[in-house]
C-alpha cells in the first residue's frame, strides 16, 4: 500500500494513469481474490465495519466515533479496532489516550480512544479478542474492508462528495483498493460526506444493487469563533483541502497554508518555520485535532506550540438524526441473523 496519494489520482485519467493500467490490473486481480477468498472468523460479537473504496482521508474516524457514541447510547459497550498508521507494537495493544504516543500507537487511534476503548494491530482477530476481554460487545472496525480478516456483520462505505474514487484507476494508476464493483458487492451501506458531485458514480451503483445510502457532513465544532480571524492553516492529514475549506466556511482568512503528508511529525526546524511566516503574514497558526495529537506527543517545541496554536475540532453531523441508530441496529440484526443460521447448521439431526 502506497502511503501518500499522488495529485494525479485526484483528476480525470491522464497518460500516467493508462501507463500504469497494467500494474492496476494485477494489483486488482490481487486484491479481489483477497475480498473473494480470505478467511474471515467469525466473532460472537456484531461487526460494524467504517471502510473506504479508495487510499486518502475520506473521514472514516469521525464516522466510527460517532457511532460508537450511539452504540454506547443504545446500551452496547462498543471497542474499535484500528491498525493503528506507524505502530510500533508487534503485538495487539489496548490504547492508553494518556500515557501512549503517537509515534507508537498512530495518531487517529489516539482520537478514537475519545470515544470508546481502541485495540491496534494489523492482526485484528486479536484486536478483537482483546476487546473482547475487556468486556466489549460491539466492534467497530476503522478501515480494514478489504483485509477480510474477521467477518463482518455489517459494513458501511465512507466516500468523500467532494474527491470520490478520484480517476477511478485501482493503484498504482489510481486512488482505489480494489475494483468498484468487487468493492460493492462487499458493502452493505454508503455515507457520502459532504457536498459536491464526485461521489455519485458510486451512489448510483450502490443503489442499483439495493444498498442503503446515507448522508453526512463534518461540520467544525465552535467554529464561530475563528470568524474574522487571519491564519496559518497547516496539516498533515489525507486531504488537507478538506480542512483549508471548513476553516473558509468559518469566515477565517486563509493567509496561507501548508499541506504535508498524511501522519507527518513535525521537525523543530518546520515548527520554527510555520511560527516565522505566520508572524510574516501577521498570521495565528491553526492545524487539525489529528495533527494536534501528534504535536502533543512530540518534541517540547511542539507541544509548547500546542499551546500558542488553534486547534479546529469537528465532529459528524447526519442529515437524518436517526441515520446512526439505523447503522447500529443493521448491524446487530445481521449479527442476529448469523447466529441464528449459526445454531440452526449446528443443531443435531433428528
């Protein structure tokens, strides 16, 4: 897996996208026959499973917090497992919000640990164990649709509105995992995020083959307060624009910006070098809550910038308010209708 989308993903197919067709053909041979035929363990918990079709923020962590939020409303005790970018453990590991960093555990497991108990490792089978001893008794998986490691009762596609599948070419050629209709036929449901028309490819295979779509907009958190306001807008997240337009739509002046890659630690020299255009500029810097997890477990120079910085949360706001309870009982319906074929196969015959 590539660890940084290439701009050339993001626009109509170009020469570098048809150059690399055939490299796209394998890699999607490969990763079909991985969805088709890996195993996938049965757990005797529901699975909700947070996915995208594509590498790139899509906004999947504010999806799966806000649903593990609703599942512990409707009594659940929910766990989230999480790969966890750049862990540094060989072995699953519980996330500890206050004393673990963000080099060792990754940064987005850092801000799931807000909103339920996080188990990362690549080996999510024994995430989920660990969750399980811990009592949880509804998962939800932050990525991992196409590693088909556990099964999933029920699976919900994240897709930016604004960015879509990108050129639609399977990597290295494109942005996309695998195949979008061998990705479909894994889904059960799609949230489009935000405004914008990229998605609806998508949205329309999605609805042919019957499955639900849903809608929702990351919407910044006390925003209002950045209104009028000249910054220094860095970030180094899958789609920086994405942060660089909340921050407009804020009515903050975007002086200038800086984009780097996506679960970057910052250098002293960079931080030094933000601090010295923004003063240039007469600028107050401001990044994301992910890059600010990653400033509060770095170097004293960054979390002493921590402290001198805007940090711009947001959170999930659904068109329908009824949409994240839907989520939550599809999924344990689909757990329920599992293990009632489960029992019924391992009954005795009479």
């Amino acid at each position: 897996m590539v660890s940084e989308a290439p701009p050339f993903w993001w626009h109509k197919p170009d020469w570098r996208a048809w150059g690399l067709s055939p490299f796209s053909l394998a890699y999607g041979l490969v990763a079909r026959h991985r969805m088709v035929h890996a195993p996938r363990l049965p757990l005797d918990v529901p699975v909700l499973c947070v996915g995208n079709l594509t590498v790139g923020g899509a906004g999947k962590t504010p999806v799966a917090m806000a649903l593990a939020a609703e599942a512990a409303s409707m009594g659940r005790r929910p766990g989230i497992l999480s790969r966890g970018y750049g862990g540094a453990f060989s072995h699953p590991r519980l996330v500890d919000a206050e004393h673990d960093l963000a080099r060792h555990v990754g940064d987005e497991p850092l801000l799931l640990a807000r909103a339920a108990p996080v188990a990362v490792s690549p080996d999510r089978a024994a995430a989920a164990k660990l969750l399980r001893e811990q009592g949880c008794d509804f998962l939800i998986m932050d990525d991992g649709f196409q590693s088909a490691r556990i099964r999933m009762d029920h699976t919900l596609i994240v897709i930016d509105a604004a960015r879509g599948i990108g050129n639609g070419h399977v990597i290295p050629g494109g942005p996309m995992r695998a195949p979008l209709i061998a990705q479909l036929a894994y889904a059960d449901a799609v949230l489009r995020l935000g405004t914008g028309d990229a998605a609806e490819l998508v949205v329309r295979h999605a609805a042919r083959a019957g499955r639900a779509v849903y809608d929702a907009a990351l919407v910044p958190r006390d925003g209002e307060r950045l209104a009028g306001r000249r910054f220094l807008a860095f970030a180094g997240i899958g789609n920086p624009g994405k942060f660089f337009d909340s921050l407009s739509d804020c009515g903050g002046e975007l002086a200038v910006t800086r984009a780097f890659p996506d679960h970057h630690f910052y250098s002293d020299d960079e931080l030094a070098d933000l601090e010295a255009t923004a003063r240039s500029a007469d600028a107050e810097l401001i990044t994301t809550a992910k890059d600010g997890v990653r400033l509060r477990h770095g170097s004293d120079a960054a979390k002493s910038l921590l402290e001198r910085l805007e940090v711009l949360e947001i959170e999930l706001s659904f068109e329908l308010d009824t949409t994240p309870r839907w989520i939550v009982e599809a999924t344990i319906e689909a757990w329920r209708r599992r293990r009632f074929e489960t029992d019924r196969r391992n009954e005795p015959a009479q």
